[in-house]
C-alpha cells in the first residue's frame, strides 16, 4: 500500500499459509524492535512496542493536528496509510481487522463484521465470509452482506480511482468490469443471504483473508452512494460518525449510537468526540504538543514529527516519554519515469542509482534514531529479518560511477528532471537535488500538497519524470509489494498507485505469475527475494530509507501506540484520554 500505503510486517504469516488452508491464520508481523531481549539504545525507541498514558477514561474530546486533509475517506479510494487507520477504526469497520495492540500482537488477524476469518474451498479459489448478527448503520438500518458486495463492485468505477486494486487482480470477471453504476454486477461476489458473502478467485489465493482488512471490504449502502461525493460523507458502520467536514479545514466525529460494542472486539470508543484541525503548519503542530498547554493537552499529530524537532523532544525527559516511534516498514523511494526519456535508458536509471546519497536522505529525514538505510526494495521483514546488499553500492553513492553510465549513456554532461515530492518531504528533496547534482544531474524541486500529492503523481500522463514516495506490504508477503510496484498490467492512466516508475517488463511480469503460482510459501518467498535483486539491478526505483514514524502525544493522552500494521500510526481504536473533564 502507499506509504502513505500499510504494515510492519513479517514472514511468520506467510510461512503458515498453505494451499489447502480452510481459513486464515492470525499470524503477527514483526514490530521491528530487536530480537535478542536487550533494550532499545536508541532514546526515541523507549516506548516501542508499549502503551503510553494508560487506560483511558470514557469521554472528552480527542483533537487531531493536522497540516493536511485527508486523500479520501470513501472506503472505496482509501489506501493511504493514515487514512485507512482513521477509516477502519472510527468511521467503517471491515470483514476481518487487526488486533488493537501495540507490538507484534498488532499484527493479528480478528473478526470484525465477520463472525470468522473467512473459510476457503475449491483449492483456495473460493471464499465465504458469514455476517454477525445484529451490525447496524448509523441510522440504525441493518448492515448486510448486499452492502459489502457493493462496496466491492464501486471499487471498479473509474471515477473512483485510487484505492485497493486486489479485488480487480483476483476476482472472476474482474478485467474490464467498471462497476455498478450501469446496473453490471461482478457474478464472482455471491450474497446467498443478508449475513453471506462468498468470493470467487481467478486462481488459488489462499491470502485472501489479509485483503478482507481493507476499506474496499467496507459495506456502503447503495441508497446513500453519491459517486464522487462520498468522499465527503461515507455512512457509518463504525463507532463515529461525520458531524461536520469543511474540507482542509476541520472534521468532527460524534459518537454513533448504532455502533454495537457488543459486535466489536476491537475498537473501544473512547472519547466522546474527535476534532481534526487541518491546515496547520508542521512546525507550528511540532511546537504546540511539545508544550501540550490548555486543548493541545488532549491533542495528537497526524503526520510525523519534523527532523528539525527531533533535539527537542529527544533531550528532554519529560517530552521524549510522551513520543512513538515505531518502525513504518515502508521503503522510501526515488520512482523515475521509464515510459519516457531519459529514464527509459536502463544506463541513466542506474546512474541515479549510483548517485543517490542515501546517508544525506536519511539526514534529511530525521537522521538514524528515526530512520534506517535499506539496500533492497522489500523492507527487512521480508527477508527474514535484514536486507541483503546484491549492489554493494556505498551509503554516500559512487558519483564516479555515476558520471561513467551517462557518459556510456550519451549524456557526457547529465541532464534536467524534476521530482515532485510532498510538501513534508521538501528536506529530502533537497538532498537528492544536491547528490544527483554531483554526477551532473540537474534536478527540479515540485512540492505539492499532502492531500493531493497521490492524486497528482498517479495522473501519469501529466506526472513529472521523478517522485519520491513510498510502498508498505500489505501483509506479510512479497505478493503484496513487488508486483504492486512493478507490474505493468495494472498502471492506469488515472489515479495510478504503487508502479510509479510506470516499468513495464515482460520478463519480470512473468516471474511474478510464476511465483504466484506457487503453492510452497518458502519456496515463494525466496523466490520474491531474489526477485527483488534483479529487479533492483534494472533501476526502476531507487530505495533509500525505511523510516520510522516519530508521534508526540499530549500530556492528557491514554492508551496510545503506533499500531505495526499501520506503519506506525496511532491506532485510533483505543486511544482517549486521562482526564475526560481536561
């Protein structure tokens, strides 16, 4: 998913999975932290995989600073990171969620409107999924099996681009289904009643119960559908409801009468309200929670800690108790453009790989105690833990070797790109500006607005030659994040996510259905992994760092930790605050 898209993850659930599974394994990812029972070194990292503040007491009111609006929060075209937290534990609930607790247990899969995780027949190709009784909609109509099918089939309109593609890569009739609106359904989605609903697959899935967590498994009652501007007022099946949203300004979320705690084992609810403020500058947001006077007391951020803040929160006691930072494990990337010249030149493309400083980006995004350097493009997780080196290229680059492939390129004297970057990330920016520029590349800084950074670099039409952004699995398998980065077959013209560097290569495509193939998950992952070097030495992307996600909290808040399956986001479903009357 963009990171934006999604999880902390590790092998441990892959390696469980089999073809003859008759239902998902709640396996956990891996928080990340370190492995051999020592404490953490690192001051950021006290409070990995804990919880900060406490047992929250019910009510109050839980504000959000944010220096952004949101992508999208129609379940249908949500798969940024943050968003599909915020979604998935307030506004809507899933088939199947993750546990709401920090570390690896954060990682385990747990029934949300379903009564299980899901039970496959036919080899894996089929999968049923049975309803609890008694879920209910914000206007207290019951919530049905029709409703989640829906949801799954607007997912396919092409006027409501950007969110997950997994249903459009496996499900029977998928290709060139554009959904609903005409009348069409998906024959592949079967409600055989209002508590039922089975899915037929293209080919043996047997992960498709790590899919069901998604928003796109999210029910929408096709009464309330109003297209486009669904983005603005989805219905509510969660604990909260939409109050009021002025967009890039506020949100306000009350509580959902109809919400059924006795149906949710996950999402505790409570604050009585939650309050986004958006709009606000990221320093300004820095500054008011490392204070936390008066409201910021009861507050929380909604994007990560600025680098420049880290000495202040980091050499104060008092402050640095009040901050997460669990690891995204989401690799941060340079995507260039290889459908248009000069990046269709596999020769310039690596020259960029060999220019990049990756010790001056992991400066520029808050330095070592907030980020890691990576060497492939699959997080460690995938790989067992670390990273393999198949390049051996140095930290800082090899600038020599750089200026020797644009030469062989003929480009003697570079060249000028631009890179558009969100506005977050115009520190980073810089210092790729800076190392390319060393090998003669001339680079073009285009910073764009957070909330509309995805939007703009998946038009690929109008899209400039470089962005910076990042990819998260969606659970722990390489099937969620190489072929979402590099499968040609699924870039679309609008609304384009995850290949970013538009590689369409035949030879990599078929890899990848032969490992999907594959019935034997050992044998599947160490085939991802070595696929993750060949396609590194053909350059689509250059890989950077893995960061971690730094949160300061409000004095005034409870129950708080950066969720592994959410990149390290805080996991909304348990957080409130100490002091309700505050």
């Amino acid at each position: 998913m963009n990171k934006r898209t999604l999880h902390a993850v590790a092998t441990g659930l892959a390696a469980t999975v089999t073809l003859g599974l008759a239902g998902c394994s709640n396996g956990s990812h891996s928080d990340g932290g370190r492995q051999d029972g020592a404490a953490p070194k690192n001051p950021a990292l006290a409070n990995a995989g804990a919880t900060v503040g406490g047992t929250p007491q019910k009510g109050g009111t839980l504000t959000v600073l944010s220096n952004q609006d949101f992508t999208h929060l129609d379940p249908a075209r949500n798969w940024v990171i943050g968003d599909m937290d915020f979604g998935t534990r307030l506004l809507y609930r899933t088939l199947v969620t993750y546990r709401a607790a920090p570390g690896a247990k954060g990682g385990e899969l747990v029934p949300d409107l379903a009564e299980d995780l899901g039970v496959s027949s036919n080899g894996a190709r089929t999968w049923t999924f049975k309803l609890k009784r008694g879920l209910r909609y914000e206007d207290g109509t019951p919530i049905t099996a029709q409703d989640v099918k829906y949801n799954v089939e607007r997912s396919f309109s092409p006027d409501l681009a950007g969110g997950p593609d997994y249903a459009a890569r496996y499900l029977v009739g998928g290709e060139g289904y554009r959904g609903p609106a005409r009348g069409q359904h998906l024959d592949s989605v079967r409600t055989p009643d209002d508590h039922t609903i089975v899915f037929e697959l293209r080919k043996p899935f047997a992960e498709f119960c790590n899919v069901t967590v998604l928003p796109t498994f999210a029910p929408v009652p096709r009464a309330r559908d109003k297209g486009p501007r669904y983005d603005s007022r989805p219905f509510s099946s969660g604990p909260y409801k939409i109050e009021s949203y002025d967009r890039d300004k506020r949100l306000v979320l009350v509580r959902n009468p109809h919400w059924d705690p006795a149906t949710d084992t996950v999402r505790k609810a409570y604050p009585d309200k939650l309050v986004v403020m958006m709009g606000m500058r990221a320093n300004q947001i820095d500054d008011r929670l490392i204070a936390s006077e008066g409201v910021d007391a009861s507050a929380v951020p909604w994007s990560k800690l600025r680098p420049e803040s880290t000495p202040k929160v980091l050499t104060k006691t008092d402050v640095r108790a009040r901050l997460l930072a669990e690891s995204t494990n989401c690799t941060e990337m340079v995507q260039m453009h290889t459908g248009r010249a000069p990046f269709d030149d596999l020769k310039v493309r690596q020259a960029v790989l060999y220019a990049l400083d990756r010790e001056a980006v992991l400066t520029a995004s808050g330095g070592p105690a907030l980020n890691d350097l990576t060497t492939a493009l699959m997080p460690g997780s995938l790989f067992g833990g670390k990273q393999p080196d198949t390049l051996g290229i140095p930290a800082t680059g090899d600038v020599e070797k750089a200026k020797r492939l644009l030469k062989e390129a003929g480009r003697p004297d570079g060249f000028a790109t631009t890179i558009t970057v969100s506005n977050g990330d115009k520190g980073v920016a810089e210092a790729i500006q800076q190392s390319l520029g060393r090998a003669g590349i001339k680079v073009t800084i285009d910073a764009v607005d957070p909330s509309a950074f995805y939007d703009t670099i998946g038009d690929t039409e109008n899209r400039t030659d470089l962005v910076y952004t990042g990819w998260c699995p969606d659970y722990p398998s390489g099937s969620t994040f190489l072929p979402f980065l590099f499968d040609g077959r699924y870039i679309k013209e609008k609304g384009n996510s995850g290949n970013h560097s538009l590689f369409r290569d035949a030879a990599t495509m078929k890899r990848m259905d032969e490992i999907a193939g594959m019935t034997d998950a050992a044998r599947a992952d160490a085939a991802w992994r070595q696929l993750d070097g060949e396609i590194l030495a053909k350059a689509p992307t250059v890989p950077a760092v893995i960061e971690r996600m730094p949160l300061l909290l409000g004095t005034n808040i409870a129950g708080a930790f950066g969720h592994t399956s959410f990149g390290g986001q805080l996991d909304y479903a348990t957080i409130g605050l100490k002091d309700p009357a505050k």
